[in-house]
C-alpha cells in the first residue's frame, strides 16, 4: 500500500477509536467486529419494512 494511503487509513481508524470512545483495537478484525454489532444495534431499533402486495385483477 502506497505510504499516503497507509497513513490516511491510519488516521481514519483513529477517528473511529475516538468517535467510539475507544483507545484502540488490538487488530483490524476487532474493529470491524465492533462497527458491525454496532451497525447491528443500530439498524435492529428501525420499524421492519412491510412488504406491499398487490392484488391482481383476473379476467375471463
């Protein structure tokens, strides 16, 4: 990875430690693990989608 953007990821998961209020991760997978409970908890408060149906007409 070029070296600007390894600092730039670098810095982006700095924004995210601190947005969550944590110090660091102890790796990659951790952190992805925690964004996607988070993401989890998150979308599982929205009202479920009801599926519209829509009835045909028959003709004979």
């Amino acid at each position: 990875m070029p070296p600007p953007l390894l600092k730039t990821h670098q810095a982006l998961d700095r924004a995210v430690d601190a947005a969550y209020g944590r110090k660091s991760f102890a790796s990659e997978a951790e952190r992805v693990a925690f964004l996607f409970e988070r993401y989890l908890a998150l979308t599982s408060l929205l009202p479920e989608a009801k599926a519209r149906s829509r009835a045909r007409k028959t003709t004979s």
